[in-house]
C-alpha cells in the first residue's frame, strides 16, 4: 500500500479434517485406537486408567458434524443387540440381530424418518446429520423404538447442541456432564463399550475444548461437508473433462471465484430460525453466552437440495467422468 509493507502472517490450522486422514497424520494405525490418548478398545476397556495425552493432537477438534452421526449409530448399533447384550455374535444370533435391525427401520418408517441406517447409492449410507439430529430431538420416539433409556439419548442430545452452539464453553460443567454420562451410558450398556467417538468426546472433549482458540462449534466440518455436492455439481457442470488435471484444476477454480470475498459479499444470507435449546445445554456454556442457539442444519441442506437439484443424480455419473479423466 502506497511505500508501506503490510506483512500478514499466517497460521495453518487443521481443524476440519475427517477421521482418516487425522489416523493418517497422527500415525495412528487402526481407527479403533484413539490418537490423543493412543489407546486400543480393548486396552481402554481393560483400565479406565489413560496414559499422558498427546496434548498436540487436540488441535484436531471433535469433527462435531460427524459426532452427531457416530453417537447416533452407536445407539442404533446397542439396540440392534439389546436382548443378546453381546457385541460378538455367533452366527445364530446374527440372524437375530438382521431382524431386530430390520424391525427397528419399519418402526423408524413409520414413526420417525424414513430411511435409516440403509445404503445409499454410489457411497456411504442413509445416517446423516439430519436424520442424526431429529432422532436426538424425538428422544421420547426414538428411545420407544429402539427400546434404551430416554434419559441417555438426552444426555447425548444436550453434549452434541453444546458442542455445535458456536458460543464459549464452561468447560469444568461440561467436564463433569460427560463424566456423569460416561458412567451412565457404562452402567446401562457396558457390554458394548465405549466406541472411539464416544470415548473422545466424553473422556477428552472438556481438554480438546479448553485448547481451542476459539468455540469448538465454530470448527465444524460443516462447511466441508456443505460443499461435497457443490464440487459434484461444479465437476460436472463447470469443469472441463478433457483430463483429471483441467477437471481438478476447473473445479478449484470455481471454489476460488466462490470463496472471494468480493463475490462472496453478494450472496444472499439465508435467513435461519433461532431455537430455544434445553436448560442443561445453557447450563454447559459460560455466563453471557446466548440463551438462543442456532441450529440450521436443515437450512443449509434444503438449500443446496434447491440450487444443486441434480446434483444427487450426478453422484451416478461421478464414476463416467472420473473414467473420462483417466
Ligand atoms: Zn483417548
């Protein structure tokens, strides 16, 4: 500017990257061991005694978009096996749990939303942030069909709003809220222990929270996970298809003209409403945090179901363009 340097320094922080790739920069080798405390299942289960954590490794957050989901799964995941209260299963009591699972996806039809934990065409499966959200909302519906405890799919309800409320956390309350749950969740369905999600949202969550600069809801993996079918859109609507190169290159891009701060400035804000959360959430946070949190999970979603309709159709021609860039 004019004759004066302006020098910007920067600093690069990984704080929305998925599991694989923290596995992949932590050198953890097996997604069942936990990179902060570098424990296996079967040594977390045989002391509740951790080692030192690997404090630098809590500057990877809790990944909270996938939270939602994971606890969501493991709920599922208990109720499917209730009545056998055995996680490994001879091949009998496979059988057994097929059924169960299928009669849990009837009752979810009917009751609550309709497909869960189902395959989706072309990649993963039905369980998304949505549906995760709705059935931790219904928790008197969901807690009937699967036939658990209302009160632990609450408890998992007020954890993953305070970790997604984007305001400061108490971090000693919160602490102490998933100490309580552990010991809950360990009573009622200790036979299936703790998965790797759940150990490290209630046994490092209040020391990954406390290293954080800034709350650890506004580090979610959200905007991420927003833009998978805008890239798939812009892959095949927006990019040449001439080699793999000019596609990634056409596709990057687009992303720069989008995330211009110029450009940027006349999007449209998307208006969202602000729902009143639950006591013990406003218990979890620090004095003169806000008392309305919001939660636009839905909002977001709807809007790129809008703008990108065919996207979803893309996902079935991803495969032709990635064998036309070869
Ligand atoms: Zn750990």
């Amino acid at each position: 500017m004019g004759d004066m340097n302006i020098s910007v320094p920067y600093q690069l922080r990984l704080t929305m990257v998925d599991g694989k790739n923290i596995n992949a920069l932590t050198d953890t080798k097996s997604p069942q061991t936990c990179y902060i405390c570098k424990r296996t299942q079967k040594q977390r289960r045989a002391s509740s005694v951790l080692p030192p954590d690997v404090i630098e490794n809590y500057r990877f957050g809790l990944s909270t978009v996938h939270a939602w989901i994971r606890v969501f799964e493991f709920l599922l995941h208990v109720a499917y096996r209730l009545e056998l209260q055995n996680k490994r299963l001879n091949k009998r009591e496979q059988g057994e749990v097929k059924a169960r699972k299928r009669e849990i996806q009837e009752q979810f039809k009917a009751r609550l939303s309709p497909r869960v934990d189902q395959p989706r065409q072309g990649f993963g499966n039905t369980n998304d942030e949505n549906t995760a959200r709705r059935f931790f909302e219904k928790s008197a519906e969901s807690a009937s069909i699967l036939g658990l405890d209302e009160g632990v799919i609450k408890r998992f309800r007020v954890i993953l709003k305070t970790l997604s409320s984007k305001f400061d956390i108490d971090v000693d309350n919160f602490g102490e809220y998933a100490r309580e749950t552990k010991e809950v969740v360990q009573d009622r369905y200790g036979w299936f222990g703790l998965t790797p999600t759940l150990h490290k949202i209630l046994d490092h969550g209040g020391n990954v929270i406390r290293n954080r600069p800034v709350p650890i809801g506004v580090l979610t993996e959200e905007a991420q996970e927003a833009r998978h079918k805008e890239c798939r859109y812009f892959r095949l609507n927006n990019a040449r298809k001439t080699s793999r190169e000019e596609n990634v290159f056409d596709l990057y891009s687009m992303l720069m003209i989008l995330s211009d701060p110029l450009v940027n400035s006349f999007r449209d804000v998307v208006e969202t409403k602000g729902r009143s959360v639950d006591e013990e959430v406003t218990d979890l946070l620090l004095s003169g945090s806000s008392r309305d949190i919001r939660c636009h999970p839905e909002e977001s979603e709807q809007h790129s179901d809008s703008e990108y309709s065919d996207a979803d159709s893309a996902d079935s021609r991803q495969d032709a363009i990635d064998s036309s860039c070869e």
